[in-house]
C-alpha cells in the first residue's frame, strides 16, 4: 500500500513540474491520412553519415492506419523500394523502420532495415533519431538506442526520380503509405549524432544554424502552403494533398519542446562611420539573457565596458542589435561583445578589430626600430589641454608614464629606452581620458 501512495506522490509531482514549464512548440500540420509534406527532388548532399531526428504522433490506433504509415522518405515515384532513406512503420505497424540505402558491390544498392522494440500508440508523442555513421545503424526512441545494425558504404546517390516527402512516401501504393497524425520539429544532418547530442536537443528547439544542419521544419507557418526549411539552405516544401482534395490542417502543435538551446550569435562587426564606431550584431536565438556588454581594446589584452544593451530574454527570433562608439580611440583598436544571463553566467563571442585614421591628429614614431630614445611628435587641432604618454610591453604591463602640458597643439617628446630589452612595445597617447592614439614599436640594440 505504501508502495502505491509514493508512485502516485511521484507522480503527481511530475506532472505539476511538466505542465509549469511553457510549451514552445508552436504549430504543425494534422495529417489525415490523405496529406503530406512534397519537397521535390531535394539533393541534402548526405554522403557518408547522416543523422534524422523528429516527433510524431498517431491520431488514430496506429495499426488501423495505412500500412507502413511513412514519416519521412526520399523514395522514387517509379520504384518505391529504390531511394535514400525510409523512416515509417514496418509492415503490420506494430514498430518503427528505419531503412537506409548505400552504394554496394558492383555499384548496385545496398538496402538495409532494421526495428524498434517500442510500438507506438494513439495519442502520444514519440522522439524518433535515425543515425548513420558510415559503419552501423542506430535507431533511437524518446532518447534510447534500442537497435543497431552493421551498413557500410556511402548513401547511395539521389536519382533524378527521387522524392522526399513527410507523412507519406513518394510512390502511389499502399495508398501513398499516408500518415494519419502529427509531425514537429524535423531536423535532417549531415553528420552523425551520439547519444548525448540527441537527448540535449530532443525537447529543444534549434536555431536552423547548427553545425551539420542541413534542414529544419518546425512546422510553426499560419497560412499557406509552404513549409519553410529554416536552416536557409532553400529545402523548402508544399503541404499538399495525395487525392487533390486539400492540404494538412494547421494546428497547435503540444509536442514536448520546453527548451531554446543557448544563444547562437549569427554576427558580430564593427564599422567605422565618419568619427564614430557602430558596433552591430544579431542572434538567432536566446535563452535566459538579461543583457549584452560591449567591450572596447587597444591592445587586445586590457579591456574596457563602453556599454549596455538589454536583451531578448527568450527568443526562437533573430534579432538585430546595434551599439555606436562616440569616441573611438585613434588607430587600432578591437571590441568584444558579453552576453549576461538573469542567473549572472555569461558568455563571450568573438573579437573584431577596426582602425580609425586620421582623427584630427597626427603622431610619428621615431627612430623604429629604436635603441636608447623612442621620439614621439604629435599634433592635435582640438583643445586637448593634457597629454599622456604611456608605454607598455607586449603583455599590456604599463612601464613607464610621461605627462605634458599641451598649450600649442604640436609637441614632440622623448622617452628614455636605456633600461628596456630588445622587444615589440606599444605607445598610446591619452588626453581626458580618452585615447588618441597607439601604435606599435621596437627596440632592438
């Protein structure tokens, strides 16, 4: 008795902690058996690994479905058992299939299927993960490897009457092998996925940017007909009828997707306009960020905070941000951009470097290479009253510091290099605060 009211405890507790958490799947299509998803002859390129990763579910008993009920295939219009790659049920539909083509002996096809142990049931969501590594087959369900098999040999070409469809094969027999249910999140790789990497995006959604991708369909369009590939690489299909009736209906989609993977920053630049630096870049996605800091650099090394922006929170979007620089540092300079969560993680991205010439300022450097005196001449035809002079070795260490009152607005000063060893050293000239120049100088004796 106890045994019973603590799975019951467990239970309940499990289900108030699913049914917090906001469901992100958006839309998909409700197939009725009649329906399906056409992408034409699409050539993903898949050579010699692949990896196939959706969710389904039946609306109806599964068994009483249209045998073989496909999910997705590329398959030929004229041969059905001639194609690329084959995810459905097997026969009676009792289990998942996935079947999977390669270049055999005398350049003949080599067509290998294998099974699941689960049999899906009406109503309920099942993650499907369909991997070739050039040496075996792997067939996963919510996670769980629950069938290998050895395949060898490249993913036998795409002919020119191959088709790839979802929800239902290219080929009129058996009733097109329709699907009668639900389909979300189908991602299609070009890479073999392990274990790890397929729990960590099953109740994700992906930004359309990763690594490998080659096509993605979350099925979240409100209108119309297309079904979009949201990697852009154009694999963009129709929803469409298989007896000239209509298409899927759009519906809201209650697959389990509780998750964004992290940010995906799509790019970072920097660019010089007139006396000031515009610092732009966007992400294709966001999880849990609070905010953005822009990073400023002369050396590359010692980094400043020239600012904040707000971020998205929680976004499947891209968005565009923008920062200027009003006061960019004469010359070489770089910038970094930081992404704070709410929970204060944070993660930075790249570098990138810009150099602004001619600021209403001149400076020289000489002699360089230099032995005992490094001289600096320098005009400036704004009113900087104060001048800073400081040297620094390649590690960003300040060594020496020189102050001059600037009253005429050309000038030239020494700095003594007796005690400085053979090396590469930087010269940067401050005033108010404010970088006016830098550059780069060796002593070599």
């Amino acid at each position: 008795m106890r045994t019973k009211i603590y799975i019951t405890i467990l239970a309940a507790i499990f289900s108030i902690s699913v049914n917090a958490q906001v469901n992100l799947a958006g839309n998909t299509l409700d197939h009725d058996g009649t329906t399906s998803v056409n992408f034409g002859n699409a050539d993903l390129g898949l050579t010699n690994e692949m990896t196939i990763m959706y969710w389904v579910k039946w609306s109806i008993d599964p068994k009483t479905g249209n045998k073989w009920a496909n999910m997705i295939t590329i398959n030929s219009v004229n041969h059905a058992d001639n194609g690329q790659f084959w995810l459905q049920h097997n026969s009676n539909n009792s289990k998942f299939e996935f079947s999977l083509s390669t270049l055999g002996s005398n350049n003949q096809m080599s067509r290998t299927t294998m099974f699941s142990s689960t049999s899906p049931e009406e109503g309920i969501w099942y993650h499907i993960a369909a991997v070739y590594d050039g040496s075996k087959m792997y067939l996963y369900v919510n996670g769980t490897l629950e069938n290998t098999q050895h395949k060898s040999g490249s993913i036998y070409a795409l002919q020119s009457d191959y088709v790839m469809t979802i929800a239902s094969w290219a080929n009129q027999d058996n009733n097109y092998r329709a699907l009668t249910g639900q389909m979300d999140e189908v991602s299609i790789w070009n890479k073999a996925l392990d274990a790890d990497q397929i729990n960590s995006i099953m109740n994700n959604l992906l930004t359309g940017k990763e690594n490998g991708l080659v096509a993605y369909y979350r099925f979240d369009e409100t209108e119309g007909t297309t079904v979009n590939d949201l990697t852009g690489h154009g694999y963009n299909g129709t929803n469409t009828s298989l007896n000239g009736d209509r298409g899927a209906t759009i519906v809201t989609s209650t697959a389990p997707l509780f998750g964004i993977l992290p940010i995906e920053l799509l790019y970072f630049d920097a660019q010089a306009d007139n006396s000031e630096v515009v610092i732009n870049w966007a992400s294709a996605s966001e999880k849990n960020n609070d905010y953005y800091t822009i990073y400023r650099s002369v050396d590359g090394i010692k980094w400043e905070s020239i600012g904040t922006t707000t971020g998205a929170g929680n976004s499947t979007n891209v968005l565009e941000y923008s920062f200027t620089d009003a006061n960019p540092v004469n010359g070489q300079s770089y910038y970094k951009l930081r992404q704070t969560d709410f929970d204060g993680k944070f993660e930075e991205f790249e570098i990138v470097s810009i150099s602004i010439e001619g600021m209403e300022s001149e400076v020289s450097l000489y002699p360089n290479p230099a032995q005992d005196i490094i001289n600096i001449s320098y005009f400036f035809d704004k009113g900087y009253e104060n001048i800073e002079v400081n040297i620094y070795n390649a590690a960003g260490q300040l060594l020496t510091s020189k102050n001059i009152e600037n009253n005429t607005f050309t000038s030239e000063t020494s700095i003594d290099l007796t005690d400085f060893a053979n090396g590469v050293y930087f010269a940067q000239i401050n005033s108010n605060n404010q970088n006016l120049y830098k550059s780069t100088f060796i002593v070599k004796k």
